[in-house]
C-alpha cells in the first residue's frame, strides 16, 4: 500500500514538472543574487588544516542555496536506528 502511495506521488511530481519546466535564466538570477552578497558568500565554503594541508571545499550553505535557486525539487533523509545487541 505504501508503495502504490509513494508512486502516485511521485507520479504527481513529475507531471507538475512537466506542466511547469524549469527557467534556467531565472535560476542563474537567483544564485547570483545570494552569492553577491559578500557575508552569505563566505558561509559558503569550508577550510581547515589537516596535516599541513589546507582542504577548502563547498559548505552546506551552498548546497541550500542551490537547492532554494533550483526549486522543483524533493529532497529527504531517514534516521535507522539499530538495536543494540
């Protein structure tokens, strides 16, 4: 049952995607808008030492600012919780 229900959602999805397609230029727009801002630019980005190292990478910061410019979008997690033994 849970699976029918899934796959009409899904289903669902998908057609409201189709009806309304994504504008590449309004979501260009919208990541330059926030990475113009100078102090939201810099929660971007990650950096830290490890053994001499420097390791700079894109922060989750990033990723929902994507996310948000993007939009038609599903994202999810699931918490698995184990016996303990």
């Amino acid at each position: 049952m849970a699976l029918n229900n899934a796959n009409s959602e899904l289903a669902l999805h998908v057609q409201l995607a189709r009806e309304n397609p994504r504008d590449m230029k309004l979501v260009r727009a919208r990541i330059k808008e926030h990475i113009s801002d100078p102090e939201l630019a810099e929660t971007m980005w990650y950096s830290f030492k490890v053994g001499g190292q420097q390791i700079v990478g894109a922060s989750v910061r990033l990723a929902e600012i994507l996310y948000s410019a993007w939009g038609n979008i599903m994202i999810g997690s699931s918490v698995e919780r184990r016996a303990r033994t």
